[in-house]
C-alpha cells in the first residue's frame, strides 16, 4: 500500500514522507498483522498509478520524485 504522511489532507503530488508498506493478506481467519515499511520516499499523487506488478508478482515498481534544489 502507498501512505501519505499523517494529517495529509489531500493528495498532494510531490510531497516528503511517503511511505510504500506491505502486509501479509489474511488466510481463512483475521488477525491482526505487522505492516512492514520498504521504502520511504519524496512522491505523492503518481507515484503509483497502474498495475505496478510483474506477471509473476515478484517484483513491482513505484516513482520517486527527486526534489529541486534552489541554485
């Protein structure tokens, strides 16, 4: 899943702190699962927005937006 940083209040579409997380899928019974961080990232609206996965599902891909730096 893509997050946008707490207390985001649209989708902004180049921000600081985005986080690309993953988490088990539940089997036959709910409980309760730890989300892992992959990556923290300057992104936003874009970063994903099509079927990112590979056709085996072992591998995906996500843009990172590279801030500008004043000169």
């Amino acid at each position: 899943m893509l997050s946008f940083p707490k207390g985001t209040a649209g989708h902004d579409d180049k921000m600081n702190g985005m986080m690309l997380r993953m988490m088990r899928a539940p089997g036959k019974k709910l409980k309760s699962t730890k989300i892992q961080v992959l990556s923290t990232f300057f992104g936003g609206q874009g970063t994903i927005n099509v079927n990112s996965w590979s056709p085996d599902s072992k591998k995906f891909a996500y843009v990172v937006y590279a801030p500008l730096t004043a000169r």
